[in-house]
C-alpha cells in the first residue's frame, strides 16, 4: 500500500515569511519523499498565514510536475465557499496532465457558517 506524508502547509524552518521559498522547498520535500518510497503526499487547504496552501490545486500541480510516481492529494478542498463545477474543472484539469496520481479529497469548512453556501 505504501507510506503517506501529510503537509503542514507552513513555511519551513528558517523560512520566514516568504511564501516562494516555502513552496518551492515543498516540491523538494515531495520529490525526496518519492525517493524514500512514499506513495502519496496530501496538502491541505489553509487560507490564514503563516499557511502556503490557500490554492492546494496549484501546488498540487507543481508537486506533480516536480516527481514523477507519487500521488498527490488534497486532505481536504473546503467546499463551503466554492462552486462544485470549479472544484471539479479544477481538479479534472489536474488529473488529466497528471493521469492516475491525483486523488480529491473534501470537506467542510469554517466559511460555511460565515458566508452560507454558494
């Protein structure tokens, strides 16, 4: 079944806050998780800082497009705020240019009860 690795979406150590250093050493983190045998990575959506993930889909696409074996999952996309059809659209597009490594992973989120649903 393989091992899985969860991100914390924070910049690392040493960081700051500089969000581009963050994600790019994400990519690295991937790509040397591959290399231990991981089969699968999840990044969380967070929008609040110090939080690099307020768009997992775009960061799952560079960490797909950094590796070349390892799923990349969302754990999970806040469907509260969002239209369905664009999390779907989103997510096909990524499956596509990534076949069989993406898996979607949702759930329900504090800005449902802040903004009501779509």
């Amino acid at each position: 079944m393989g091992r899985s690795a969860v991100a914390k979406n924070r910049p690392a150590a040493g960081v700051g806050p500089r969000p581009p250093l963050a994600l790019h050493r994400t990519v690295d983190l991937v790509r040397h998780a591959e290399r231990l045998g991981y089969a699968r990575y999840w990044i969380a959506e967070h929008h609040l800082p110090p939080s690099v993930a307020a768009a997992p889909v775009v960061l799952m696409g560079a960490v797909a497009a950094g590796t070349r074996r390892i799923r990349v999952g969302s754990g999970a996309v806040q469907t509260g705020p969002r239209r369905p059809a664009v999390i779907a659209e989103e997510f096909g597009t990524l499956a596509h240019l990534s076949p069989g490594r993406v898996d979607l992973g949702l759930g329900r989120s504090k800005a449902n009860r802040l903004i009501g649903p779509p």
